[in-house]
C-alpha cells in the first residue's frame, strides 16, 4: 500500500483557490473530513461547490470535494487590535495524491481492501505459491477474475516485503474494480458497495470497503506511463464510513456460502460474484437494506425489524400475487357498492373498492409458505415448518406497531416474540438472496450455518 495518510493525522497544508496562501490543518477520520484555514490579513472565502484544492506540506495535493465551509472571525479589541479569520470546510470526499484532482478528471480503476474478508478469500495453496516467490516475479497473484455489467473485479494477494528479504513478509487480499467506461468521481462508488455487500452476506455480519485509492489510468496506461518514467501513482480516496467495527463473533467461514479455500471454490466464488453484480440494478436497494440490518445485529429493536421486513419486500418476486382474476375482483366490487347504495350507503362506495381489491392477493400466510418453501429450494426447513410461518407473520403484525413507534417488549415472551420474528424475515432475505446463486453443493450446505440461519435455529 502506498504511504497515504493516516486517520487523525494533522496535516499541514495551503489553499490553491486564492492568490493568498492561506494556511490551516487538513485531518479525517471515520466521521469527519474537516479542514481549517485562517488568515490574520482579512476576510476570505472558498467556493461552496466544485471541488478545493489545497497543497500539503509532504507537497501532496488535496481535492476535497462536496463541500461546505462556516466562517468565523475573532478579534481582541485590547491594543493592538488583532483579528483573525477562519474558514472551516467540511467535505464528503478528499483525494490525494501527487497532483490535483480535477473535476474533468475520470476514474478507470479503483483499489481497496475489506477487513476481515481473508476469512473467506484464503487460499493456503495459492499463498504457499506466493510465498515462495521473488518481489519482482510474473506470478499472477489474482484468486478471482471477472468481468460483468462494464465491470471487471479482481481479487487478488498484495504482498509486503522487508527492507533486505527477497520474500513477502505478509500479504493479503486486495480488491480492484476496472471501468470499462470511466466514471466520475461522485459515481464510482457502486461497485465498491456491490463487492463489499457480496462479501457482507458470505460472513453474515457488516463489513466496509478501506484503504481506497483511484487512477484515471487502466493498467495498460499505467504500464505505459512507467516504461516513460512519467507514472506518479495513484490517488487516496477518503470516504465519510462511519466507524464500522463489525462483531465478528459467530462469522467464521464454514457458513460462508462462498469460499477460495480450493480451484474449483474460487471458480464458483467468481461465478457467484459475477451473478451477484448482474443482478445489482434490480436488486441494489435490497443489497443497501440487507447491509442496514446486518449493522443492527447487536440490538432487537424497531430499526432492525423495519429494515428485514423491508428488505424482504425489495427482493424482486417477493410480493403477494394474485389468487383471482380482474374479473372476477370487479365482479366482487360491483355487488358489494351496488348492495351499499340499496342500503343508503353509497358514500363508502370508494373505501369497499379499494378495500375488496386485497382480496384478490394472497394473505400473509399463503405468501410465506411460499416464500419459504421456495427459499429452501428442497432442503429441510431449519425450525418446524408452521413455526417459521407463525413467526414470519408475526413480524408483518409488529412491522405496523415498529412503524408508529409503538412496539413494546415489556415481558421476557413479547421480548422472544420479537427476537424470533426478526430471525426469522432476515433468515429468510438470506436464503432468498442466495438462491439464485450458482452456488456449489458445499455451499449450499454451508449455507445454512451461516450467522444469519443458525441464530434463527438457535433463538428463543
């Protein structure tokens, strides 16, 4: 990895965008990306909007971008007068690098790493093959490759050497995604968040993609401009994530429905991957809630159950269907408003109409059954099969009371009713979400000892 900056580091740094050379610190952290400038020779002001430039005193440039500032002034009225004035600017992404960044300037390739994702991704043998190789060998240290929707993902092993050994001292799986049409730098972020979600399902817990960085070259480009000696690397991207430590207890890989561990694992685990990204376009809303209840996974509460009940109803073909013909629900409608105006009730002739319409589409009980039945996709139910259906409806009940902030777990069985329920909409969004993954016939094993299943089993 290159020497990027780290989070709380202080840096000292100089605006571009005026002719005054202001000073002040640039610093982030997971929460933040803030930047104090002050002047002591009057007022200044930066732009709103586009992009700012500052240089910092490593002589690295500094874009930060979607930015806000709040200015603020101070002034000591004793003899002699002083004033000083500050522009604190707030941003949602700061690149660094060698030069600026402008806002013409497009991404092709973006690297990155996901902590605690070698759970999954080890290879021992692949990383026996690295370790014995020299720093400067062809060996191709990619464990999956593929391409799909304009996208090419690689996952490969970035190694780490001494200052006098030959060898890699440690190393590690590194994330890179390639542009086939270059993107902006507000746009780019999708594949991150597919990979990163793809890998959160396999673990059962939240993970967040780290240690960004961004080119405006693709690798040929790259090979071209060092063959020229003109290659000045690539950019740091920092991102507002958050402080994410996800609980990891629980998270081992044997309910990891997609491994690397042999040849024929990484190939399906690029086969599943590639499907998974496919699918995004339809599915991405589904992928952000699946990741908003896995951030929940240490609490039972209203937030949690909202975001499973309302993944679930984002997972295309999860919706009730029809169980009567148009036809026939008009025909239903017509008699019921025609008998309400031979009763002098004609005014509710648009409530039983909108009312009736229900009527023709599966209740919560027909719906589930279904659901469930196709999620498991033949293999045994993981709780007595009513069971799930009793608990999946009473999540849809205590949705509504979630809702209106009226859910209340005042006894040890309202408590256990709520934990069961949540269990068992986010056991069924995973089986849901893996079903139409090419999976192998060890992952379809593996996969209901994932985090999400067996908490459900063994809950109350």
């Amino acid at each position: 990895m290159e020497d990027f900056f780290k989070p709380n580091e202080k840096i000292l740094c100089v605006e571009q965008e005026t002719e005054r050379g202001i000073t002040g610190f640039f610093r982030y952290s997971p929460d933040s990306i803030e930047t104090q400038l002050t002047s002591f020779d009057g007022f200044f002001h930066l732009p709103d909007h586009g992009c700012i430039t500052l240089l910092a005193e490593d002589l690295q440039f500094i874009t930060l971008f979607n930015s806000f500032s709040s200015p603020g002034t101070r002034t000591k009225h004793s003899e002699p007068e002083q004033h000083s004035y500050t522009q604190r600017v707030h941003s949602n992404l700061a690149l660094v690098g060698h030069s600026p960044w402008t806002e013409e300037m497009t991404v092709k390739q973006v690297s990155f790493e996901v902590p605690h994702a070698q759970r999954i991704l080890e290879n021992s043998e692949f990383i026996e093959l690295l370790a014995g190789q020299e720093r400067y060998s062809d060996m191709d240290r990619r464990v999956v490759h593929t391409s799909v929707n304009g996208v090419t993902i690689s996952v490969w092993y970035a190694a780490r050497y001494g200052s006098t050994g030959e060898f890699p001292t440690e190393w590690g799986p590194r994330i890179e995604v390639t542009f086939d049409e270059p993107k902006s730098v507000y746009d780019f972020t999708d594949a991150l968040f597919f990979v990163t979600s793809f890998l959160s399902f396999n673990l059962g817990t939240d993970l967040q993609w780290q240690e960004a960085s961004i080119s405006h070259m693709d690798d040929d480009e790259i090979d071209a401009a060092i063959a020229a000696q003109s290659y000045v690397g690539r950019h740091q991207a920092i991102f507002l994530l958050g402080d994410n430590d996800p609980e990891m207890q629980g998270s081992g890989n044997w309910g990891s429905p997609c491994l690397c561990y042999n040849d024929n694992e990484r190939a399906v685990f690029g086969d599943c991957l590639n499907k998974w990204v496919a699918r995004a376009p339809e599915w991405k809303t589904a992928y952000g809630l699946m990741m908003n209840f896995l951030r929940h996974k240490g609490t039972i509460g209203a937030d949690r159950l909202l975001a499973a009940c309302k993944c679930l109803e984002q997972i295309p073909d999860t919706q009730s269907l029809k169980v009567l013909d148009d036809s026939d629900i008009d025909q239903v409608i017509s008699a019921a408003v025609t008998k309400a105006n031979d009763l002098g009730h004609g005014k509710l002739g648009g409530r039983i109409r909108s009312s009736l319409q229900r009527v023709g589409t599966e209740d919560h009980d027909a719906r589930f059954r279904r659901l469930y039945a196709g999620a498991l996709n033949g293999h045994r139910t993981v709780r007595p099969f009513d069971s799930v259906i009793s608990d999946l409806k009473n999540a849809m009940r205590l949705r509504g009371h979630a809702a209106h902030r009226a859910l209340h777990t005042d006894t040890d069985a309202e408590f256990q009713t709520l934990a069961r329920a949540i269990s068992s909409v986010e056991c069924l969004c995973f089986l849901l979400l893996a079903k139409d993954l090419p999976l192998s016939a060890e992952g379809k094993e593996r996969m209901f000892r994932n985090p999400l299943v067996s908490d459900y089993i063994t809950s109350f």
